[in-house]
C-alpha cells in the first residue's frame, strides 16, 4: 500500500465560498482515478477537484465557515493528513455581485416595492456617523470574524455589530471626534422623525380627498343591500355553479373522448420516447452474438443510468429481463476469456467488457451470482496452463518422432538438423512469444487496469511464472544436456527424452552450440521484460550448464582431434627451439588455439546477464582443468604409441661385437629428409619421441599457460603440472628403454671381447696399445652418440650417463673377479680403464665415477711407481692415437 496522502502548501490560504485553491503536497494519488475524496475545512469538494499530479490538486471550496484541515483521500493510500489550514468566510453579498455559491438573503436585502426602495442610494453608502474615513487606512492586526464570529460590520444585515465597524472603519479616529459623530448621528434620526410630520401636512389635501372617496364606497354598498339584501353573493355563486354544471353535460363526451386521446397519445409518447429501453434486450443479444461488446457496456450503463432507480412497474420488468441478458453474455464473455489461443489485446478486451458489466450489474440479485469470477485472474491462469500444455505437446510430439526408426534413418543425413535441434528451436520460439504475453497479462492485472473488485494475488501470479519458466528449463536440460547423468531430473519430473543409438548422440552433439543459441535467444527476450531476478536467474543456470557442456563437447572433440595427430607424423625436423622434436607438438598447438577461439566464439564469451564460468573454485574451472589433462593425456599417449607401437613393428637391431662376427646396425643420413615413416628406424623414432617430451616439458606447457591467459583462462596450473608428471613419467620409460636397448648389448659385448683368443690377466703380454674390449667400446660409443647427436643433442647427456654408467658397472663386476694381474697385465688393465674414464668424463656421474675407481682398485697387487709411469706413457699415446676418435666425447652438448 501507498503512503498516506499530506498536504504541505495552499495557495490562497483563505476565501469566501468558490475560492480556486492550489493543494500541494505528497502523495496525493497516483491518478487521477485514484483520487476519491477531497475535503476542505469539512466541505466536501471532490466534485471541483483537478488531479494534476501526485504532488498538486487543484479544488474549489465549499459553503464552509471557519479554519480547517485540508484531507485528501485516495484508493492507494487512504486518509491523509494537512499540516496546514483553510479559513473560510462569507463575504456580504449585494445583488449586483457574483458568487460562486448561492447565498440565502437576509430579511434587509429582500427589496419591497414602494417609495422606500425608491429611497435607497447606491451600493456606496455615507459614513452614518458624519466623519470622513480618509487617514483611517491602519487596520486592526487581528481578524474581526474570530473576535466576533456570529456579527459583521455591515449595516444592512441584521446582525450588524457597532464595535466591528468602529474598528473597522474609525480605529484611528479620535474619542473626540467619535463623541462628535454621535451627535450627528442622534440630529439625522430626529429630523428624520419630523420629516414624516411635515409630509402629512404638506399633503393634507390629497389625504382628505382619500378619505372622502371611502366614504362614497360606502354609500354605495349601504344601498346595495337596501336594493337585494344581505345575499347578494350567495345569489351570484349560484347562478355560476348552475352555468358550470350546463357547461359540463354538454362537453362530457367530448372530455372523454379528449382524455382517451390524451392517454393513448401520453402512451405513444412514453413508448416512442423509451424505445431504447425496450428494445435493448435484443439490442445485447444481437450486439453480443455481433461481437460488439463495447457498445453492449455502453447501452447497458445508459440504461442503468437512466432507469436504474425508476418505479415504474414496466421498466423494473424490462431491466429484470436485461439484466438476465446480460448475466448471459457475462457468461459467455467468461467463457472466451479463458478460450486459448487468443492474442493478450483480444483478451484485454474481453476482460475490460467483463469487468465494466460486473461493476454495473454489481448489488442486484442476478449480478451477484458471478461476483466471486475474477475474470482477469482466470485469463492469467489459462494462459499459463496453456503455456505448459504448449511445452508438454511439443515435447510428446518431438520425443515420439525421435523414437520412431523413419526418424532415425532421416537423422542419418549430417546436413539436416537433428530432431533434438528442431525441438530446442520450437521451444525457445514458444517461450520468447507466450510468456511475455503472460507477464504482460499479469502486469496489466496487478497495475489495476484490469482488475476488477477482486484482491490481487502476486503471490500466486510469481509462482505461475517460476513454474513456467523452470518447465521449459527442464525440458532444454533433458533434450540438450544428453552426455550428462539425469537420472535425478526424470525422477523429479516424471519425463525422459528417448535414448537414440550412439551414432544419433555423436551427429547431435556438434549442435549444440545452436540450441546455445536458440535459448540465448529466449533469454534475451525475457529479460527486456524487466522479471524477477529469481525467475531470470533459473534460466541463467541453464545457459551456464550448456555453455559448460559446449565446452566440454568442442574439448573432447578435440581430444578425439589429438588422438588422430599420430597417423599425420612426418618425422620431419623443424622445431629450433629444441632440435630432434618433430612438427607434432606444433600441430597440438595449433589444435589447441583453434580449439580455444571455437570455444571462445560459441560458449566462453558472455553475454547479457551470464555468468562467468571460470570463477575459483567453481565447476567451470574444474571442468576447465579436467578437459586439458584429457587433452595432454591423449597427446602424450600419442607420443607413446608413436614409439611403442613402432618398437612393436620393428624389431630394432642391437649393436653387437665386430670381434665375435656380428656387424653394427646402419644408421640412415637424416630423419628430416625422410619422406615416410617408413624410411625411419626404431632408433630415430624413440629419440623424435624423447626430444617431443622434452620440448613439451621445457617449452610447450610454459607457453601453454601464457594461451589460456591470453584467451583470459585462469593459469591451469594444475593441468600444466599433472600433464608434465605424466610425461616426465613418460620420458623416463622411454628413455630407459632406449638405454636398455642399446646399453644391454654393448655391455654384453665387453665379457666375450675381453677374454677373447683365451686371454688372461695373469698372463704376461705385450702393452703400448689399447685393448680390442676397449676399442670397441668407445666405437660403439662413439656410434651412439653420433646417433643421438644428429636427431637431437639435447638428449646426449641423459643417455649417455645411463650407458657409461652401465659399461662402468660391468668393468667394476669384471675386474672384481680377476684374482692376480700380471706385472703387464696391470699396466694394461689400468690403462684401459682410465681411457674409458677420462674420454667419458663429460658423461660420467657420481655413480659412474666410484664404478670405475673401484675397477681401478680391484687390480691387484696394487700398481707400483714404475708401472704407473709406463702406464701413463702409454695412456698418452694411445690418446694422442685416438684423438680423432675421442673429440666427439670433448663437444659440450647444448
């Protein structure tokens, strides 16, 4: 409810009756209809009122006297209140003077005929006390009719008062002068006292001929009697009665005949004059039937107006009878009200005729058989279970065609939409058009344009909505949101969309994006409407769920995208930042942007009242998270199939002893100049699989951060890391796989070489070279490093230590089950092993270096001086001899 009206200003303060008054204040109606009661110092003026606005009335007072409250009193907040007041007066009015209002005359101003009147002077009359009002123009400060309030000033009323009009008009006048005035006044009465004396005297002559004309009278009425006797009127009486009697039985018939004339001619008259009223029970039926509703209210409401309060018997029946048509119409006007479909104008219409004929018909006995029919109410709930009836009939209708086996074959077609797709858009198009229609309906119910003398229910009307609103949600979410668990949305519901084949679901899953739209859409619609925040809000959840499930579908699209970069690997060279990675990480780049701007364009971008779905800690950003490790899992179960699967294939040449007969493995010229995989050997692929794991560890997922920032993606930080665990988890396989690949055979090569030709330590024999085991280490060596060096340097030294540390383990086992070295033997023992020592060093590891300080100290007897001096002779030369060979172990690696 309203505020309770106040009125703070008035303009004028007072007036006589009829004064135009200006109320300003607050809250003083919201229209001009809401304004029902006006009353100024307890007159009643809402008949003179103008609504100008909730802030200004403007009225005209009433026959009221004295100072009073202004109240105003309108629909929306009742009784008001004035904090200021009218005084109202009654001015003297004469008979040349307007006025707003009828003023009764006294006694004084009822103007008799005669030589009095004659007498009057003008309005203007002379001071009666002599003295000359100039110089008396102070006024008394008070207000006179508060001092004398049943008295006045003027001396022509009855109720004159000699001190209101001493201070009225002589308050500055001397006692003196008063006393003098007095005097004046007391002269003037007396010689208008001897003025009356001197006409009869100065008359007398008129006066006696007067008299002597009623004696004459006399005379004559005395021989009157004389002559016919005291019955003299009686005789006269008579003789007109019998003329009159005469008179009469010779026009009898005539009167009568005059009077059945008159009579059937009065008939005609009242029949022609009232002639809308008889027939307007056909005129409503006619007019009804015709559609004509306003012009039934219009003939109704005159026909109240004019016969409403007769009684006259024929009237009162002719209303019963109307008033029966019209509780008909009422009826049937119900009836279409609640008929749907139908536009909200049409409905309006319907409702305003509805209302109009209920508040006429209202307190009689047929009216008030519908008073408890709200018209405007039931059109609200039709409506609105029309609504629902619309959604539940398309659903039935689509669900039926997507279980049918012809829809299935026709969905077979990828250009055509499916039937889920056809669905969404006919109800996104039934929501934007039927529910502002019903928002508008309840809007005009509850703004009181159509609302009758019913009690409003928002309560119910805001209920109606969020239901509606949550149905069409829930069937978007069961049509829509397919990859997702509903098993709780169909027990709350009681509905299912039918479960298509798998072949249906992946056709329909590229539209999504456009049922997105299609509510985008709706909801645009919707929120010009200006509706609650919890109605919009449930629609808003909706949108943020399939936005969400775009993303996940578009992500996992791409998923499957990754799954394929295998088949598409060229092996081809061309990554600067990490040489030996192949093109196949740019190409997960290039997936992943491409993948980023979809999801960008279709469902990450907001819009209007959306939500961000990548607030902390919030379903998107785990969704978000999950999608990536997906996406990096697959890439790198790529990279491990790549080089798995291969090693399947092949079956890899282990590089074995030249002594023992066996040849190396060929190595191809470049992995970058193949055309195919085939021309690529196990070897190069696993070290193209090690150099993308690494680039992937050390370049890639560092970039991949700064992209998801730049598209404006919070750091997926726990993506990035659980995607590098997983590959350097990776890595390490592969790499040991590699080292075991080629480690194994060159370790099991040293045993058979070094005791080859039935060699033995203790023997003596000649030294100043190296001998052939160790040769053939470091050649074996030295092909595996040029192996890895040309695919990717980078990968040299976590290779390489894995394998010297392997061959130092192997000469540590070896030289620990030697029980006596020979004086020779010693020397050459010592020298093999610390060449292998020292050209390694670069790649030698903690572990390394005690494996091959314990081969040194497993020779026994331990060297003397003499023989480290020749040891280190020889270790010299045989250096300086395999300069050439040893400089690849010198090269630093990147």
């Amino acid at each position: 409810m309203a505020p309770q009206p106040v009125v703070t200003g008035l303009s004028p303060k007072e007036g006589p009756p009829g004064t135009r008054v200006i109320i300003r204040g607050e809250f003083l109606g919201t229209r001009v209809h809401d304004l029902i009661g006006l009353k100024i110092c307890g007159s009643d003026c809402l008949l003179s009122a103008e609504w100008k606005s909730p802030n200004k009335i403007i009225a005209r007072t009433g026959p009221a006297k004295g100072k009073g409250d202004i109240i105003v009193t309108t629909l929306s907040g009742g009784v008001g209140t004035s904090t200021v007041q009218f005084r109202a007066y009654h001015e003297t009015i004469g008979p040349l003077k307007e006025s707003a209002v009828w003023i009764e005359e006294s006694p004084s101003q009822n103007f008799a005929w005669g030589r009095r009147t004659l007498a009057q002077s003008g309005l203007t009359q002379e001071d009666p006390l002599g003295l000359s009002i100039e110089g008396n123009e102070q006024k008394i400060p008070e207000d006179l009719r508060d001092l004398f309030p049943e008295a006045c000033g003027d001396l022509s009323q009855e109720h004159f008062s000699p001190a209101w009009f001493l201070l009225e008009n002589h308050l500055a006048t001397s006692f003196e002068d008063l006393k003098a005035g007095l005097s004046y006044l007391k002269r003037k009465v007396e010689s208008q006292k001897e003025g009356q004396l001197s006409f009869l005297k100065s008359n007398a002559g008129s006066v006696i001929d007067q008299l002597d004309t009623l004696m004459n009278i006399r005379d004559k009425l005395q021989e009157d009697v004389k002559l016919h006797g005291n019955e003299t009127l009686n005789i006269l009486e008579t003789s007109i009665e019998n003329s009159i009697s005469e008179s009469q039985k010779i026009f009898t018939d005539v009167l009568v005949r005059k009077e059945k004339a008159d009579s059937t001619r009065s008939v005609l008259f009242a029949l022609s004059r009232h002639k809308f009223l008889f027939c307007l029970p056909n005129s409503v039926d006619r007019r009804a039937k015709a559609g004509e509703y306003d012009i039934v209210v219009n003939d109704y409401s005159r026909a109240k107006n004019l016969f409403g309060k007769t009684e006259i018997p024929i009237f009162r029946k002719v209303l019963e009878e109307v008033d029966h048509r019209i509780l008909s119409v009422r009826k049937q006007l119900h009836e279409k009200v609640v008929k749907m479909p139908q536009s909200v104008e049409q409905q309006k219409k319907l409702i305003k005729a509805l209302i109009s004929l209920e508040l006429q018909q209202s307190g009689t006995p047929i009216g008030d058989k519908l008073r408890n029919i709200d018209p405007a109410w039931d059109a609200i709930e039709a409506r609105a279970k029309y609504l629902e009836w619309t959604f539940r009939q398309t659903f039935d209708q689509h669900t039926s065609k997507d279980s049918s086996a012809q829809e299935k074959a026709k969905n077979r077609d990828s250009s055509q939409a499916p039937n889920r797709v056809n669905f969404c858009e006919e109800l996104c198009d039934i929501a934007a058009s039927q529910l502002p229609d019903l928002w508008r309906l309840g809007q005009l119910y509850f703004t009181g344009e159509l609302r009758g003398p019913h009690d409003p229910k928002p309560g119910d009307f805001k209920r109606m909505v969020l239901n509606a609103i949550e149905k069409f949600c829930v069937y978007l979410r069961l049509a829509i949101l397919i990859a997702t668990d509903q098993r709780a949305l169909r027990q709350s519901s009681g509905l299912a969309w039918p479960i298509g084949s798998a072949s249906a679901t992946h056709q329909f899953l590229p539209w999504i994006p456009q049922c997105l739209r299609f509510t985008r859409i709706a909801y645009a619609t919707l929120i010009s409407l200006d509706l609650p925040s919890e109605a919009l809000d449930i629609i808003q959840k909706l949108i943020d769920e399939v936005r969400l499930f775009c993303f996940s579908i578009i992500f996992k699209r791409a998923t499957d995208r990754c799954k394929k970069l295998g088949s598409q690997e060229t092996w081809e060279l061309g990554v600067e930042e990490y040489p030996g990675a192949t093109l196949l990480p740019a190409a997960l780049e290039a997936l992943l942007i491409e993948t980023l701007d979809e999801v960008q364009s279709v469902c990450m971008q907001r819009e209007t009242r959306e939500g961000n779905l990548l607030e902390p800690q919030s379903d998107g950003q785990r969704e978000v998270t999950q999608r990536l490790q997906e996406f990096l899992s697959a890439f790198s179960a790529v990279i491990e199939e790549l080089a798995f699967h291969s090693h399947d294939e092949e079956t890899p040449t282990h590089n074995v002893s030249q002594l023992l007969g066996f040849p190396n493995a060929q190595q191809p010229d470049s992995v970058a100049g193949s055309s195919g995989a085939a021309a690529v050997t196990w070897e190069q692929r696993m070290l193209c699989c090690l150099a993308n794991y690494a680039y992937c560890n050390k370049i890639f997922f560092p970039r991949l951060g700064d992209i998801f920032v730049r598209y404006g993606y919070p750091l997926p930080t726990l993506a990035i890391e659980t995607a590098r665990y997983t590959v350097n988890q990776l890595f390490t396989n592969l790499l040991e796989e590699y080292v075991e690949h080629k480690g194994d055979p060159l370790v099991g090569t040293i045993e058979p070489s070094m005791y080859l030709g039935r060699f033995q330590w203790d023997h003596e024999m000649e030294i100043g070279q190296l001998r052939p085991y160790a040769h053939e280490c470091c050649d074996n060596l030295v092909g595996v490093y040029s192996e890895i060096y040309s695919i990717s340097p980078a990968l040299l030294r976590p290779i390489l230590e894995s394998i010297v540390q392997t061959i130092s383990e192997e000469l540590a086992r070896l030289m620990s089950c030697v029980q006596r070295f020979s004086f020779t033997g010693a020397i050459q023992a010592h020298v093999d092993i610390r060449l292998l020592r020292d050209s390694l060093e670069g790649y030698v590891n903690e572990t390394a270096k005690n494996y091959f300080m314990e081969a040194l100290e497993a020779i026994n007897p331990p060297l003397s001086g003499e023989q480290k001096r020749k040891a280190d002779e020889i270790l010299e030369r045989v250096k300086r001899n395999m300069r050439l060979q040893l400089l690849c172990f010198s090269v630093k690696d990147p």
